[in-house]
C-alpha cells in the first residue's frame, strides 16, 4: 500500500472532497512532491546525510516559519528518531534564538539596491554545540542564511560545511531538503487558506 501523500495529510485534505479534487488537476505535480518527500525523508539509502539530521534540519527550517501543521510533523518526526531527545530540546531552543522576519541581505550595486536590508546573522548557541555536533551546528548556520538571507550565500558559506564534514553531495542533497520545505509549507499554508475559505 503506497504512503499516505504527505501535503493532502499536513493540509488535512480528504479524499473526494473538493481540494482533493483541485489537486487531481495537477497530478503530475502531486506526484513529483510525494516522490520528493520520500527521496528526501524515507530515502532507500540515507548516504552520509542521516535520517536525525534530515529531520532536525527540517524541524529547525519549518520551526523558523513559525507553528503549524508541518513543523509540528517535522519536530515529531525529530522526536522519534534514535537521537531525537537529546536533539529536539537543543533544535526548540535554537528555533526561538533564530526567529526573524526577513529577507534580508544585499543585491549588487544596480536599481534593486534600493531593497537591501541589513539583518541578523544567526549562529548556534555555544552550549548547544556539544549536543548537535559540528555537522548540524554548520547546518542550522546554513540553513538560517538560506531561509533569511538567500542572497548573501556564497560559496564561503558552502566550506563552512564542508570543513564540518559535509559531503559535496550531502551539500546538495541538504540544499534540495531546505528547498522542499520552503515549497511545502507554501502549499500546504495555500490550501489550509482554501479549505478555511470554503467552510
């Protein structure tokens, strides 16, 4: 039997309803964003990004956000990993220490200057390191300038994880997961907004 498809739980859709029915217009789309969510959280082979740090990573990322349904999913999927205690107290904390309104960041000299803005830049609490390692500490670092300053990333940022240990393709694999999410909270957040629309 095929998984349950993650937006239609986090959005609380039901099949036959009517945004089940909206969401079948697009089934090629629905589809390529279940597949993206099971290669990225229930991957047949996790290589050297391991399923606790997918999960802290995303509930840290969604956490950012704000509350909802899917950091509430992610931070319970972080909970019931292997190290998810230890882990999930030290990634609330870091959440509250990391929220910001944004973006932020500044655009080469030119006519879209006029919207740099000047923010935050977020680092991991010192006596957090301990519990979250070097890999994730780079992490949540990167994953904080991606959320709020996605125009200041440079390739500075990109040896950061890797003098903490991250592999090229691990980069890009944590890249992908970080991008996924900005996806699924919008749509997920977009159909909410529906369904609340059409009570």
């Amino acid at each position: 039997m095929a998984p349950k498809d993650i937006i239609d739980t986090l959005a609380g859709i039901e099949p036959g309803s009517t945004l089940d029915a909206i969401r079948a217009r697009r089934l090629q789309a629905r589809e390529n964003a279940q597949k993206s969510y099971l290669s990225l959280f229930e991957p047949i082979d996790a290589g050297d990004f391991s399923l606790a740090e997918r999960a802290a990573v995303a509930a840290f990322v969604t956490g950012l956000h704000g509350e909802s349904p899917v950091a509430a999913f992610y931070r319970d999927k972080l909970a019931a990993t292997a190290d998810g205690a230890p882990l999930s107290d030290a990634i609330k904390a870091e959440i509250e220490r990391g929220k910001t309104s944004g973006p932020y960041g500044a655009y080469p000299a030119g006519p879209l200057s006029i919207e740099n803005k000047a923010g935050v830049v977020y680092r991991v609490n010192a006596e957090r390191k301990p519990v979250l390692g070097a890999r994730l500490v780079a992490a949540l670092e990167h994953a904080h300038l991606l959320v709020f300053h996605p125009r200041d990333a440079a390739s500075a940022d990109m040896k950061a994880l890797l003098a903490a240990g991250w592999s090229t393709t691990g980069i890009v694999t944590f890249s992908q997961l970080v991008a996924f999410l900005s996806f699924q909270l919008r749509v997920v957040s977009g159909l909410r907004t529906l369904a609340a629309a059409s009570a």
